[in-house]
C-alpha cells in the first residue's frame, strides 16, 4: 500500500488538495482532524472532562468511524452522523484541548494506523497534523503544505461561520496546536510543498508529481 501523508496548518489548502489528491491517484482520503473533532464534540455532549482521561477510557467512550472514500466523505460518533456538526464554531473552539492530551494523541495514532492497514485500498492520502512525523514517518511519500500566513487566512476567510474571527479560527488554533506537534517545518526526508503562489490544480499536480516520482 502506498501512503501518502500530508501535515501542515490551518488554511493550507490540506484537506481539499488531499482529496483532490486521493481522486486522481484513485487512492482513499483520510481526514485525521475529523477524529479529534468527532470526540471533541462526544465531549461537550457529554459534558466529560477531556484533561484527565487515559487512552483506555477513549477507547471505551468513543465510537467512531469514519469513510475513507474521497468522493463519499461522512463521519460518524456513537452511531450518529456527525459530518456537519463537527464543523460547528464550538467544536473547533474546544478541539485544541483534545489534541493537547497526550493519552488522546497516543489512541488517536493507533486509531489511524489501523483505519489504514484494515482499508485495503492501493493507497491512502492521509491528512493530519503529525502524519508525516509521528503517525506515518514510514510513508513513501511524506509532504509538508504551506502558504504564508496572508495567502491562509484570506483562504479561511471565505468559509468563516458567523461570530467567529479569523485570528480565532486559524492564528489562535495553530499557535495552541503548533505547542504539540511542530507542522511548520518540515522534518529529514519530509518535502515542502509552499502553495502561496500556486493555483489549486497545481498545487494537486505537485502533489501527484511527488507521489509518482517516489513509486
Ligand atoms: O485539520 P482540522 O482543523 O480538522 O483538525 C482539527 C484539530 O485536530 C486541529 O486543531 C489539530 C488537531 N489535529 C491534530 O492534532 N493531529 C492531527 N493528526 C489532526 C488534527
């Protein structure tokens, strides 16, 4: 199987090029952000304190599942489809405190990896914030994708729910992630792929190009 992992901050462009990605490799898409918010928002549910929890009581509270179809996307918690609602302003206010817990990081690595290895798929473009460092530092192609600071929240710009601000949505979020995991420099065999002045089609068309060039 032929992985492909894509890191990088908020407003990159992660999500809808490795989907585009996935599509055109005719590989599975998995959106790894989608885990920590579908328990993030299993949380505020639930009113459960995520600080103090150990990767067994995840294990035991979170139901999940999630499709690894890129033109099929749907996620789903506790039999529930929350597709939409983990997008919700409240749920990516609160997701940092999860992704901040180590015990959450741990469950969420294996969670991922096994997604993968049980998928059967000729491939999977795995999006994240340390897939190509801590989840799959084994993958045969391993990106980091960027653009300044400028290009990404003028990108969010265009999707921003109402109430909420810009600085809050990506600035705030990345600086309280980037404490855990390091998603703006690229590490030893990782390839940078800067898309501040790349159309989408592309900054996709770099991304196959890395992929057949590492096949
Ligand atoms: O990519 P996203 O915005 O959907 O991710 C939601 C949050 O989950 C984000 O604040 C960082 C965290 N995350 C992470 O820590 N590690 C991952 N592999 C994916 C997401």
């Amino acid at each position: 199987m032929h992985i492909v992992a894509i890191d990088g901050p908020a407003g990159s462009g992660k999500s809808s090029v490795s989907k585009a990605s996935a599509l055109r490799l005719g590989f599975g898409y998995l959106d790894t952000g989608a885990a920590y918010r579908a328990l993030t928002l299993s949380f505020l549910e639930k009113k459960i304190d995520v600080t103090n929890l150990n990767s067994q009581e995840i294990a035991e509270q979170f139901d999940y599942a999630i499709s690894l179809d890129p033109s099929n996307f749907w996620v789903r918690a506790f039999g529930f489809d929350v597709t939409e609602a983990i997008r919700e302003p409240r749920v990516a206010q609160a997701v940092s405190l999860t992704a901040g817990n180590t015990e959450v990081r741990a469950y969420m690595k294996e969670l991922t990896r096994t997604l993968v290895s049980q998928s059967q798929l000729p491939g999977v473009v795995v999006e994240g914030r340390d897939i190509t460092t801590v989840v799959f530092p084994d993958a045969q192609t391993r990106i980091l994708l960027t653009a300044s600071e400028e290009v990404r929240l003028s990108r969010r710009s265009a999707e921003l729910p109402a109430g909420v601000s810009l600085t809050e949505m990506v600035t705030k979020r990345d600086q309280t992630d980037s404490k855990v995991v390091d998603f703006m420099t690229p590490s030893e065999g990782v390839s940078l792929l800067d898309s501040t002045e790349l159309t989408f089609e592309q900054t996709v068309d770099a991304v196959i190009h890395l992929v057949r060039e590492l096949r």
